[in-house]
C-alpha cells in the first residue's frame, strides 16, 4: 500500500519530505524507459546522456521532446514557456542556466500547459529541472570563466560565475553566482517612406556595462518531515546604452544611464499532514524592482531633451497548498492565492524638446489578484487525467499625479485546465494526449505607463492606460510514437481583446514613428508540429523539427482591413557529437521564412551555431569554445497609415566564444532541498 501511494505522489511531484529517498529509490528500479509520460507532459532522465555532456543546462533544453528555443526564449509545443525551475528555485533570468553543467543534470519534468494552480495568465507548460545527486559527498558544483569575441566590435561580454550545493546535516544550502562585463553594437539601416516623406538613415547602438547576480537559498529539513526554507535573490545590472542615427542631413543621438536593482525574498514552509502523503504548503514572496535612468538627446551634438527617470516596483504574494490522496488512483489539490502590486513611475529634471517626446507624468499603479483553484490528478483503467478549475480576478488602479486622476478596471474569469494521455501500443511506447485550457492574462502593467522608450532617435514606444487583459481558448493535442522518437502536435487558440503594438507617425515629427500598446478584436490561430529525434551512430544524436501556424486575420487598423490567411514557419536541425578522448561538441541550425501578421512584415532570417569541447582530469576541467559562422539577421516592414518604415540589421553575425570549467564535488551523500520564488513578473513590450 505504501509503495503505490508513493508512485502515485511522485507522478504529481507533491511527496512529502520523509518519502523522498524512498520514491527516488523507486523510481531507479521501476522506470524501464529514460522518458515517461503522463497527463500533463512527461519527465526524462538525463543521467549520463549525450545531450547532456559538456555543455551548459540552457543549451540541453533545446534538445528534448516538444521544446525549442526561439530568440533566447523557450517555446514548449510553439507556446512560450511560463517558468523554469532549477531543484525548486523559479528563474527569473534564463542567464542562471549558463552556470549549471549539464552533466549535473539529473531528471527533467516538462508540462505542456501552466497548471490551474498558477496564474491564469500563464498559458505555456512549465520546465522543472532536478539536479544530479554527487556519487559521493556532499557537496558539489562548477567555477567557469568565458570571454566573446564578436565580429561587429570586437571582445565582450567576459565574466566568472560558479553554483555549488551543499548539505550539513538537516540544513541545504544552494548558491548560483554570476558577475561581468557586457559590450554589444548593432548597426542598422532604416528606410521611411510615404506621402511627402522619403527618409534614409543608418545607425549605430553601443551598450557596455555591468552584471551582479546571486541567488542564496537555505532550506532546514526536521524529523518530522517538515522543511522551512528560505531564498534571497539579488541582481544589479549597470548598461550604458547609446544610439546614434545619421541621415546625411542631420545627426542625432542619445546615450542613457541605467541602474537597475532587482531583489526577491522568498519564505516557504512545508508541513506533512498524514502518513498516506497529505500536506500543507504556505508560502510568501516579496519582490522589488528599482530603477534608474538617466537620458539625454542631441541633435547636431547639441543636448535638444534630457530627463531623469525613477520606476519603483513592488510585489508581494501569499499562497497556501494542500494535497490530499484520496485513493490510489485519485489525488485532490487545492489553494488559494493573493497577490499585490505597487507601482511608482518619478520623471524629474526635465528638459523639454518639441523633436523628442519625454515622460512628464508621475503615476502609481496598485493591483490586486486573488485566485482560489482545486484540481485532481489520477488514472481510469490506462487513461491517466489532470483536470482543474480556478478563479481569478484582476483589480488594478492608475493615477496620474499630476492632475489626481484615478482610473479602476476590475475583471475576472473562472479557467478551466483540462489534460488526457492514454498510452498504447504492445510495449505502451506510443502516447495520444489531448489538452484544454482558458487563460485571463494579467492586466498589463508595463504596458499601460506613461513611460516613453526610444529604442533610437526615430522610434520609440509608449503604454495606453486604457488596456484590456486579454484572454484565450486553447486546445491541444498530441501524438508520440516510439516513446517520444517521432511528435507530432497540433494546436488551436482563440484570443479576445488582443493587446497588439500599432505603429503611428508623430504628428509633430513626421519622420518619428512610435508604436503603441491597443485591444483589437480577438481571432483564431491554428499550429502544427513535428520533430524527429534520432541517434544513428553512438557520437551523433540530432532532432529535427518543425512548426507551421495559420492564421486567418479580419482586423481593420487604421482604416485598413487585414484579411488574409497568414502563414508563419519555423525550422531547426539540432545536432549532438560526442567522440571519444573527452572530445565533443554540437553544431544547430534554424531558418525562419518571411512572414507577415497585419501591419508587419518579417523577412526571412536562418542562424548555424555550434560548439566544440575538450575535457581533461577525469571530465572536471573542460575547455570549450562556441561560435556562430553563418547567420542572416532580420528585416522588419511596418506600415503606419500611408507610410512605410523598414529596419534592418546589418551587424554581422560571427562570434567565437572561449570558456573554462572545472567541476568539483566531494562529502556525503545527499539531497539538496531549495526554496522556490513564486512571483509572476511580465513585461508586455513591442517585439522588433
């Protein structure tokens, strides 16, 4: 009876604490495949893989089932991913990835569709990566150096970083470190066109600044099975960005100093209930996001416009779990949640300028989002189920200081999350999943400020404090073949209220275009995809993939009425070496062919990336290096009424990065138990 109860938790990952060694013992012994499947998704065991080997956690991901990364997000079945955990810990930059060997990678879970316990905004599935146990010890972790070379300016982007897990006693202890240098430059060209207005110009963007991040987490195990945890995330990050445009006529440009402070404080508590794997989980989060921006604008090397800008976010969320078995072959979940929001946007200093628009407006923005959800999770003969429903409201106000003027919109939603996989076949090595869900996205908060964004001295972007949150039907469905060789998916959303960034001319500045944030009617969208996974010699491994989405448009924006049936592709050819002698490396292509979606056109771009890497003493030291030979960058077409903006990137692609790693480990042999973070921060912002 134990025994069962236990495979049952471990397929829901809500195991109490004093069970864990003995599920995990279990699930050596049991598991006859690496990849498993249930309804929600499937998890896989990476110990001792090819993909895994000798290179960084955030380049494994790209090469297992129904994943890919597309402009340094990571897409799960073409819907973007919602979290990413590491042992517990949510991530808030991808970058912590780079720090974690993949060797050190034990097993990883991915769910195709958030679910109805998190927010309703979150659609995309979630990646929970569990860390490798040491052989013995301890303690174990990595202490890495890299430097960039890049063909458009030279070195950039140096830095060390190290992570190291540590038990003593009934005590964890994680740490994941990260500090350095960054140079970028990106050159461009832009072509404005229209009634009166024949524009060319090329331009020059250069950042370089500093990057600080430290994540701490210490979580104390006690007899009883309960576990009070702790996490504190700080990261500083330092740009000085600088753009500066050229269209023969007159030079403009303007340079800016950020500081940007980021800090979350993360309190858990576990409590088991019951020795049948009944518990109680509490949790509280608290986030703030402080920043500083100092920009000035020049014309002919003039100052024309300055400002001096301060944004202050603050986020706190309270959320209690509970589980209940209540037979072998049903588990019961269920919680509520609140989170709030406080928001503080200063403009000071300014130096008013009629050819560059500032933010002059002071705002407070306060939210408030309460969600209440119960789920269950079990199986009906084969027929393995996840199903649940919650209830969330969005509240949020908008002031504008500078005239005392509030603004209140409530809305709120019940979401429904409904998951079915049925295994088939003579050895069950083939699965058909079929999966639905109604998401309410957040109220934008980004999207709704006053701020004004120049990305250069022509374009810049500004929020629409009339916004509504949208939401989306979305129904999946799934067939894997030879326990995850061959995937085939298909997808269908419905979305209403779409938030969509329309281009507009300034009336005072004809050549200045800017795009803003606004609710347009809602539409359907079809998605298709396969991939092929394969080892045809022992040192190759590759995964062959691709993605087509349809969407039928009926919009009208500026008294033009998009309707046509657009098409948007994508394609990407992983491949995995490994030789022998320590020597590896990977080399991955993607090509995305020009597509269109109503005022926008994006040209064609394709990338070829790959890496090489040699290991020494026993695999605890590895050099390696990364490149990038071939690539086309993108174009991008706006039309804004009459008027054609076209923005093309011409800086090349090459780069050649230098690593070295050297792994360590040593000790007892334990577990490492670390607290995750559980506040849901998104930015809405225009894609170019």
């Amino acid at each position: 009876m134990k025994h069962l109860f236990i495979a049952l938790m471990a397929a829901v990952c809500i195991l109490p604490t004093h069970a864990q060694k003995e599920q995990q013992l279990q699930e050596v012994t049991v598991v006859a495949s690496r990849t498993t499947n249930n309804a929600e998704g499937y998890t896989t065991n990476l110990r001792d893989t090819d993909i895994a080997k000798g290179k960084p956690a955030v380049d494994v991901l790209g090469f297992l089932p129904n994943i890919s990364r597309e402009n340094g997000n990571f897409k799960i079945n073409g819907l973007s991913a919602s979290e990413i955990y590491v042992d517990g810990v949510k991530l808030s930059d991808l970058s912590e990835l780079n720090n974690i060997p993949g060797e050190m990678i034990d097993k990883v879970q991915v769910k195709y569709l958030a679910g109805s316990d998190q927010n309703a905004s979150l659609s995309g599935g979630t990646i929970m990566i569990t860390l490798r146990r040491p052989p013995e010890g301890g303690y174990y972790g990595s202490i890495s150096a890299n430097a960039d070379w890049y063909r458009s300016c030279g070195f950039g982007n140096e830095g060390i970083s190290g992570m190291i897990n540590y038990r003593y006693k009934g005590l964890s202890v994680y740490d994941n470190l990260y500090a350095g240098a960054t140079k970028v430059e990106d050159n461009s060209e832009q072509t404005m066109t229209g009634d009166n207005l024949h524009t060319f110009l090329t331009e020059t963007s250069k950042s370089h600044g500093f990057d600080f991040r430290n994540r701490l987490s210490l979580t104390q195990q006690f007899n009883s099975g309960a576990q009070l945890g702790g996490s504190y995330l700080v990261s500083l990050y330092r740009p000085r960005p600088s753009s500066v445009s050229d269209n023969e006529s007159l030079t403009s440009s303007v340079s800016s100093r950020e500081n940007v402070v980021l800090q979350e404080g993360t309190l858990r508590f576990l409590q088991p209930l019951s020795s049948r794997g009944s518990q109680m989980e509490l949790t509280a989060d608290y986030l703030n996001r402080y920043s500083r921006n100092n920009s000035s604008y020049f014309l002919n090397s003039e100052k024309n416009a300055a400002i001096e800008e301060t944004d202050n976010l603050n986020l706190w969320k309270f959320k209690a779990d509970f589980i209940y078995p209540h037979s072998r072959t049903l588990v019961w979940k269920f919680g509520a949640s609140a989170q709030l929001i406080s928001s503080k946007y200063t403009p000071t200093d300014i130096v008013e300028s009629d050819r560059f628009e500032t933010s002059d407006i002071p705002t407070k923005t306060s939210g408030f989002t309460p969600i209440v959800y119960a789920s269950a999770q079990g199986r009906v003969w084969k027929l393995k189920y996840s199903a649940g429903v919650n209830w969330q409201l969005n509240r949020i106000s908008y002031e504008d200081c500078a005239v005392d003027k509030k603004n209140t919109n409530t809305q709120w939603s019940i979401n429904l999350t409904v998951q079915v996989m049925m295994p088939f076949g003579s050895k069950m090595n083939h699965a058909l999943m079929l999966s639905y869900k109604r998401t309410l996205s957040d109220i934008p908060y980004t999207a709704i400020s006053s701020v004004i964004n120049w990305s250069d001295t022509y374009n810049y972007t500004v929020g629409n404090p009339d916004l509504k949150a949208q939401s989306a039907d979305i129904v999946m469905a799934g067939l894997s073949l030879l326990r995850n060789r061959i995937n085939l998916t298909a997808l269908y959303a419905h979305s209403h209220d779409r938030i969509y960034w329309q281009t507009f001319q300034s009336k005072e500045t004809p050549d200045v275009f800017y795009t803003k944030p606004v609710n347009i009617n809602g539409q359907g969208v079809w998605g298709f995809g396969a991939e092929w996974m394969e080892a045809p010699t022992k040192w190759w491994r590759f995964k062959l993939s691709g993605r087509i989405e349809i969407t039928p448009e009926n919009t009208t924006l500026d008294g033009i009425h998009y309707n046509k049936t657009r098409f948007k592709e994508y394609f990407y050819f992983n491949n995995n070496f490994r030789f022998g002698h320590g020597w590896g490396g990977m080399l991955n292509a993607n090509f995305d062919p020009t597509y269109r979606t109503l005022d926008r056109t994006y040209h064609a771009v394709y990338n070829v990336s790959g890496q090489v890497y040699k290991t020494f003493l026993g695999d605890n030291l590895q050099v390696a290096l990364d490149f990038t030979p071939l690539g086309n960058r993108r174009k991008l077409d706006r039309q804004a009424g009459a008027n054609k903006v076209s923005y093309k990137y011409t800086t090349p692609v090459q780069y050649v990065g230098f690593s070295l790693t050297w792994n360590f480990s040593g000790g007892k042999n334990v577990d490492v138990n670390v607290v995750e973070g559980i506040q849901n921060y998104h930015e809405t912002k225009d894609n170019r």
